[in-house]
C-alpha cells in the first residue's frame, strides 16, 4: 500500500497547493506575517510569522524563536495539534516572537531567482546546503528584521541535523543561536530501523536528484477527506509511518485530517539518499557523491566527518530523545549527546513515543512544550528563580 502510495504521488502533479500556514495561523485568530528570504544560492524561501498573541499581557521585545521542520514536512507539521497544544501557539502566548521556517524544496519555497522546480538543478541539494545555507539565511533576516542579537532554536528531525551542519560547518553562527532544542534528532544513524527505509532504500538509492514527495493540491484534499473518516485513518497512519517510523499510541488523531492535507510537502531526493549513506556508515558525514567527486569536493574517497567540537551555541544543546524513537535511535542520539562539547538530555521513556510524537503527541503540552518553554524563559530572565510554569 504504502508503494502504491509513492507511485500515485509520482504520477499527480503538482497544481495549487491546499490549506496553508497562514491560514492555519489565521483561523486559530493569531495574526500572521509571511516573510521571504534569500539565500546566497538563490533559493527563496517563505517562513510564517506569529509576532504576536492576545494572551500575552507583557510589553516590550519578544524574544525571536526560529522553527525548522523535517524532512517530507513544512511548517505546517508544528501548528496541527491547534492553539491549546501546538509549541508555536504556546510561545506567542509566553510573549515569543514565532518564526516558522520552510527549507527550499517545500511546498512554501520552491522559488529561486533563476531556477525554476521543473529544472533538475533545482533539486541539487540535500540537508547539507538547508544547513549551511537555508538555516543561515532564515538567522541572519531574523535578527536583521528584529534587531536581536540571537535567536531560539527549535528543530524537530532533519529540522535539528540541519542546524547541527550549520554550527559545525559555520561556527561563526553559533553566537546567534541562545538555546537549541533538538527534538529527535538523526545525526548518528547506525541503529535506525525506519519501514521507510527498508522498503524504498533501493528506489530512492537509484533515483538521480529530483523532487522526491512533492505537495498535491488535490491528492491532498482527497486524503483529507478520506482522513476524516475514522475506518480509513488506519490507512492513511500507514502511509506516514513509512515516511517517519511506526505506529504511535500517543498520536492526537483528530489532526489527522490535518496532517494528511499538508503532508508531504517536497523534498530533493538527495536529503533521504544522504539519510540513508549515515544508516550505512554510522557516521556524521556530508554527502558520499562517489570515489571521483568526493576526491575532487573533499580531497579525500571519504567524505570528512562534520566537525562535532565547534557545535557551542550560546548554551549547552537540548536534546529530547526516547527509547521507542526508530528514526533516531537511543543509542545513536546518546553518541551524539557526548561527541558535543555540551549537551542536556531529556530521555521520554514513555513506551511507544516515537519520531512524530515530538510535534504530534496529545500530551505533547505537557511532556514536550511546557518544559521548552521553561528553558527559553530561564535564558531570558535568568535571576527569576521561581518560574511561572
Ligand atoms: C538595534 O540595536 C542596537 C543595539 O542593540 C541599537 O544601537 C540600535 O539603535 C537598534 N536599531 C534599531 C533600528 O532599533
Ligand atoms: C489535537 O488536534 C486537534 C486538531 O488540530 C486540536 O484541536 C486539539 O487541541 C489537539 N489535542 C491535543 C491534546 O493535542
């Protein structure tokens, strides 16, 4: 099923895409800006604003919040679970200034200033350039429009390997960066066990780079609907799964619907392919073009691991991270944790949370979001003790 599921997604074009961010935003009555930035390579690229709340009661600067999605996502994934439980709603709410970015490729950024998606050069990248590139140009339009000095992070899969490249490749950004949270993060790979990835490695290994799972307006719409009927959401969890684990006890169903209208939303066929090279090596590397270009990129067979040791933003890295969690297993995620300089762990070892549960669980209020919330406060107002949460 899930195959098929590929195929008939392959065959559909693309023609307008369905419910949007801003709208998502707008209905829940918060107010919305889009903003576009460009990258030094000529993607560009939207990102949705929430810059404000009316549950905020205090005046003065908001603290800048920087999100990034994962893989086969876009900012849609963090605002489905709605005003009460979805992060993005609860820091506008704290008094946060919420910045929703969508990596180039997604259903939100597939500009560029002379490429265009139906030129194969478009899709020349993976999560290597959305680190180094994409991540970067969202910081510095951030803190230029805000006139802040730093920014929160909060990454939820390839959303935290992406900014993971970019401190270790362009450490200067570190500085910019007050706290990461890294929600599931896939750095070391060696003991991920996805269905996703058994069962489409050897396509997705021989594709060229190409737009890999692009947003269907319509297809979308239909599985929307689909979605909304309790005997067929079986089906439609299926076809998730196989993009971003297993099955979850703890996911909040009624965003299904949601979920099935605004995923997935494009990626180049290269980022799943370079996913699939860290499952093969156990190792932290950029991506393994081949004996010949590796020589001639790297001047080495092998590409050179990441280094690890210039990953210090401004505090020590929050990683949440469970024991059920396929897509970024314990024991890789712990390797991870202490090839950094510094790193705080918060171990869910609630049986079953897995790789969506991080955005998607309905006690993610409480297991996930209130204690971000907290680490972000405690960086704003460090001599406030008692906290308000
Ligand atoms: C930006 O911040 C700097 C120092 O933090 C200040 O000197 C400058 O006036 C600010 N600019 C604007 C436009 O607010
Ligand atoms: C589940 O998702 C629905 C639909 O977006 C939302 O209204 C609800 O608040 C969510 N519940 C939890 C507990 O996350």
């Amino acid at each position: 099923m899930p195959y098929k599921t590929l195929v008939i997604l392959s065959v559909c074009t693309q023609i307008v895409n369905g419910i949007t961010s801003a709208e998502i935003i707008a209905s829940h009555n918060y107010p919305v800006e889009i903003h576009t930035v460009v990258t030094r390579d000529g993607y560009l690229l939207n990102a949705f604003r929430i810059p404000n709340s009316i549950y905020c009661e205090q005046s003065g600067t908001k603290p800048a919040v920087l999100f990034q999605h994962g893989m086969t996502a876009s900012s849609d994934v963090f605002l489905v679970n709605g005003p009460r439980d979805a992060l993005p709603f609860m820091l506008a709410d704290a008094c946060f200034d919420v910045w929703l970015s969508n990596s180039r490729g997604t259903r939100y950024s597939r500009r560029h200033v002379s490429l265009d998606p139906s030129d194969e050069d478009f899709w020349r990248f993976s999560w290597h350039e959305i680190g180094t590139e994409d991540v970067a140009a969202f910081i510095d339009y951030i803190l230029g429009t805000t006139n802040q000095s730093a920014v929160h992070y909060v990454g939820h899969s390839q959303g935290c390997t992406t900014l993971v490249v970019l401190l270790s490749m362009r450490p200067e950004y570190n500085q910019f960066v007050k706290t990461a949270i890294l929600l599931g993060p896939p750095v070391f790979m060696g003991h991920t066990h996805t269905l996703g990835q058994i069962f489409l490695r050897t396509l997705i290994m021989s594709m060229p780079d190409c737009e890999f799972m692009f947003h269907n307006r319509i297809l979308n719409k239909i599985l929307r609907r689909i979605c909304g009927l309790f005997v067929v959401r079986v089906y439609c969890s299926t076809f998730f799964m196989i993009v971003n684990g297993k099955f979850s006890d703890h996911l909040n169903t009624s965003a299904i619907p949601l979920i099935a209208a605004t995923l997935p939303a494009g990626v180049s066929s290269r980022q799943p392919k370079h996913f699939i090279q860290l499952t093969d090596s156990g190792r932290f590397r950029p991506f393994d073009f081949g004996i010949l270009r590796n020589l001639i990129n790297y001047r080495s067979l092998t590409p050179p691991d990441y280094p690890l040791h210039n990953v210090r933003p401004l505090t020590p890295v929050h990683i949440f991270y469970s024991d059920d969690d396929l897509s970024a297993a314990k024991e890789d995620v712990e390797n991870f944790a202490t090839s950094l300089p510094e790193a705080v762990m918060h171990r869910i070892s609630t049986p079953s949370w897995h790789h969506m549960d991080f955005v998607h669980s309905m006690t993610v209020a409480n297991v996930i979001n209130k204690p971000v919330i907290e680490i972000f406060k405690r960086f704003e107002q460090p001599i406030d003790c008692k906290g308000s949460l």
